[in-house]
C-alpha cells in the first residue's frame, strides 16, 4: 500500500521541469496513457511481488495529474470564486476516493473488471484533456522557476498543514478499525462510521469554501484544525453514542478542510512558477504522510493502548493549531 505514495513522494521533484518542458496538457496525456498501462499490467500479472513496482509506477504517473489540475484551477479561478471552486474540486476528488472501493461492490475483486474500472478512468481523463486543449492555459512561466525543494523555504507551515491532513486522514482510514474492535464495536458499525467520515470529505468542502472566501482561508484553516482537535478529545466520550455519527461526518469535513484551506492559501500567494512548484511540493508531503501517519500512530497504540489513536491526532492537530496561531499573530 505504501508504494503508490512512494510513488507520488519521487515523482514530485521532476513535475515541474517535466510541464514547462512538455507543457501541462501533454503531460497529462501521457501520464493517463501510463498510469492505464500501469494497471494492465498489474492486472495481467496477478502477482503480489511484481504489483509492488508496479503500484510505485502507477502512483509516479498519477501524481502529475493532480498537480497539473490543481495548477491549472488555480490559474484559471477569480479571487473572489476561488473557495467554492476549490471546495468543489477537493469535494469531486474525495468523492472519487469513496467511489472507488464502492465500484468493487458492483463489478467484485476477481478478474479484469476491477482494473477496467481504473483503466477506463484513466483513459477518460486523457481524452477529456485532448477535448479540451485549446481551451486549458498553459503551465505559468513567469516568474523565477522554483524547486520543489526551494518550495519549502516559501511555505513550511502550508506544506506542514498538507503533511497534517494527508496523515490525518490515512490514519484513520487504516487505524479506525483497530481502535473500533478494540471498544467492542461490530465490523458492520465501524465500517459505517468511516462510510461517514468519507461523506464529510465530500458534502462540506463547497460549505467551507465559501467560509473562506466570508472570512478568509486563514482562519477558517484554524478553525478547521481546532475543530478537528475538539473531536480528537471528544472521540473516546461519544464512541458508543448516537452523537458519534455528526462527530465523525465533521471530523471527516473538517480534516480534509485542511487541505483545501491550502490550496486555496496556494493560489492567493502564489503565482507562476512557484504556483506549480507548491503543487508539486504538496504531493510530495502529502505522500510523505500517507506514508508515516499511520506506522507512528500505530506504535503509539502499541505503547498506550488503543487511545493512542485520537492522542496522535490530537497532537497533530495540536501542533498545527499552534503554528497557525502564531503565524497569524506575526501576521
């Protein structure tokens, strides 16, 4: 599982020389093209030991598609619309997160017919961005151009906020069910509960884009991150309530929130070059907490018992939430 991040983690670095040199529309093109044939051939291997490079590619060509698109809604988006459109875009982005594993109720595990479903997004995508060419901006050139690396130096707390949603919500989305069973809970409830955590990503990010562009993505980064931490604390008193379904549909709006405060952060910062390079830069920490949230929280529930999972969260988002009120108050 850890491979497809890797992936993400390696291909970062190279993005941004690769869409000034290729330009932003073909470079998705033959990133679709590549991450299709990275599940064919996943598909026609059928083999675990082989799927692990495999799923590295898959993730090294995926990447550049997220960045590219962000980069490109960024360009393209007014200020004063900027919160919605990134809401709807982060909202689209985690529906497709849940429509994933649900398509694998309707078509099974077994066979082709799963990765069809890949492999057809994928192609899809390549041919809606041929569609649509002469209509997409080119990837900014103005501006001195920026290295992922140099990128950190711009933004640390911003890439730290990605950092934190990234691990945040691979967490939970690997941990929950140790910590569930751990209280007694059945599969069937648990699995619902992270059902809801999933549909608070999608349903609330237009809601709090449009908070931001009312009070500024600043604070309403702030008030995602101390709501989240709330609901770290509240966790272990509301588990066996009723009152843990709009906890957990929260925590799920809230914590993803987090990144699309960012990207909102992004594009009214930055601009050009340093635009795609912040792009690049976020999948690079976003890889790298998918890759680490869940191996430290998991030794922290070995050390102190199954409540460590909201204690790693909580202290995440403690940490977070400090950083961010500091900056503002510089500010």
């Amino acid at each position: 599982a850890a491979m497809t991040p890797l992936g993400f983690i390696v291909s970062a670095p190279f993005i941004p020389a690769l869409a000034r040199r290729l330009g932003g529309a073909r470079l998705a093109m033959l990133c679709s093209i590549l991450a299709a044939l990275s599940l064919v051939a996943i598909a026609w291997t059928q083999d675990v030991w082989a799927w692990m490079p495999l799923r590295f590619l898959l993730g090294f060509f995926a990447n550049p598609l997220y960045v590219i698109s962000e980069t490109w809604l960024l360009s393209i988006t007014p200020a004063p619309r900027r919160g919605r459109i990134m809401g709807l875009y982060t909202s689209i982005v985690s529906g497709g997160f849940a429509l994933g594993p649900l398509s694998l109720g309707l078509v099974g595990t077994q066979g082709w017919a799963p990765f069809m479903i890949g492999i057809a997004a994928f192609l899809a995508c390549g041919l809606i961005v041929l569609a649509v060419v002469p209509r997409l901006p080119k990837m900014p050139q103005e501006g001195e151009a920026t290295s992922v690396g140099g990128f950190f130096a711009l933004a640390p707390l911003l890439l730290f906020a990605v950092f934190a949603a990234a691990a945040f919500e691979q967490i939970l989305l690997s941990l929950f069910a140790v910590y569930g069973a751990a209280l007694g809970s059945a599969e069937e409830r648990i699995a619902s509960l992270i059902t809801c955590f999933v549909a608070g990503n999608a349903v609330l990010q237009i809601l709090l884009g449009r908070v931001a562009e009312r009070f500024g993505s600043a604070r309403t980064m702030l008030a995602c991150v101390l709501t989240a931490l709330a609901g770290c604390l509240l966790l272990p008193l509301l588990f066996s309530s009723w009152l843990v379904w709009p906890l957990v549909l929260a925590w799920g709006g809230v914590s993803f929130g987090i990144y699309t405060m960012a990207l909102i952060q992004l594009g009214e910062r930055f601009s050009g070059q340093a635009l795609i390079a912040g792009n690049a830069a976020f999948a690079f920490v976003w890889g790298v907490g998918g890759i680490t949230g869940s191996p430290a929280t998991g030794l922290a529930m070995q050390l102190v018992g199954h409540q460590g999972l909201p204690a790693s969260l909580g202290l995440l988002c403690g940490v977070l939430a400090v950083l961010l009120m500091v900056q503002q108050r510089r500010a």
